[in-house]
C-alpha cells in the first residue's frame, strides 16, 4: 500500500485527474449495475410461467398485480399491455410501443459515459507520459550533471506510471461498460420477444 501511495505521489499531476476519471467510472458502474441488474432485471422465465398461467385463468387483475411486485423492465412492459386487454390488439402494441420506448432509454442511460471515460483515462495517461519524456529531455538538456540523473529518473518515471495508471483505469472500464451492455441487450431482447405474450 506504502509503495502505491508513493507510485501515486510520484507520477505527477495527471495522476490526480486520472483519478477524478476513475472516481466517475466508478460511480457510473454502480449506478449502472444497481439499477440494470438489479431492479430492472428479472428471473424472466419464472416471472412469465406465473404471469401466463394467470393469463390462461382470465385473471387478469392478479396478473396486474404481480407485475407491480417489480420494477423490472419486462413486467412495467407488460403491465402496460394487460391494462388494455379489453381493448383491441392495437390498443396493446401501442401501449407496448409506448411503454418501450419509454424504459429502454432509461436502462442505456449512462452506459455510453463508462466508453468514453475509459478513453479519457487512456489519454490522460498518454498525455502524462509525453509530460514525462519532456521532464526528462529538458533534464538531459538543461540541467547540470549532478542533478541530470535526478531529473532524467523522475521525468520516466512520471512517463511509466501514469500510462500505467491510465490503463488501470480504462482496462476494467471498458469491461464494466461491455458487460452492462450485454445485460441491457438480454432484457431488451426479452421486450421484443415477450412483449407479444399472447393475452
């Protein structure tokens, strides 16, 4: 831990904004994750086998209700199409449209940010490294023998660990804004194909 704080301390300026970049990566991920995965994610396959059980009964009161047990995706979806049963089949795809259209841009929100936050990591990181180099140009340049080694040292040093600090941040960023981006596509996926749950 000593040693980090100190590769910290050491490689320079950027490394403080390259932080502000993982502190935001951070926060997105686990917005993201809470609000993807876990509430507006469902146990798809059980959720419909009683949801269609109570269709098949007529029930459709009771099949409301268990769609207000969640606040996944999904359910808000076909919630809206059961409110219109009575209606034509019209009246129900236009109400799954509508409520489609409503739930998915909330469930892409943000994911967008952890590709370019990672990007923004990568660069900062690269411009740290060109920091770096120039530190230790102008140390071989300028300065005097007794403080050229010093000087040269410390400007690689800046150069290394902030590139490397900055693919620390954008490696796992990357991977974190892939995976949500499966996880939105599956309960996407799940709205077109359930959507049309035969009422």
């Amino acid at each position: 831990m000593y040693r980090l704080v100190n590769q910290f301390a050491d490689g320079g300026d950027f490394m403080w904004v390259i932080l502000f970049v993982a502190m935001l990566s951070l926060t997105f991920i686990l917005e993201r994750t809470y609000f993807v995965v876990f509430k507006s994610s469902i146990n798809t396959k059980t959720f419909i086998a009683e949801l269609e059980k109570l269709i098949q009964n007529r029930n459709i009161e009771r099949a409301i209700a268990l769609c207000n047990t969640t606040n996944a995706a999904l359910a808000q979806v076909l919630r809206e199409i059961l409110k219109y049963h009575s209606g034509s089949g019209r009246d129900m795809q236009v109400a799954a449209d509508a409520k489609t259209l409503e739930v998915i841009p909330k469930l892409e929100k943000r994911t967008s940010y952890l590709d370019m936050l990672a990007q923004i990591a990568t660069l900062l990181g690269l411009l740290g490294t060109i920091s770096g180099l120039m530190t230790a140009f102008d140390a071989v340049a300028v300065a005097n023998p007794e403080d050229s080694a010093r000087l040269l040292s410390e400007g690689i040093s800046i150069a290394m660990l902030t590139t490397m600090f900055g693919l620390t941040v954008a490696v796992p960023t990357l991977a974190a804004a892939a995976w949500l981006k499966d996880k939105t596509r599956k309960i996407v996926n799940d709205i077109d194909e359930l959507s049309l749950i035969h009422i």
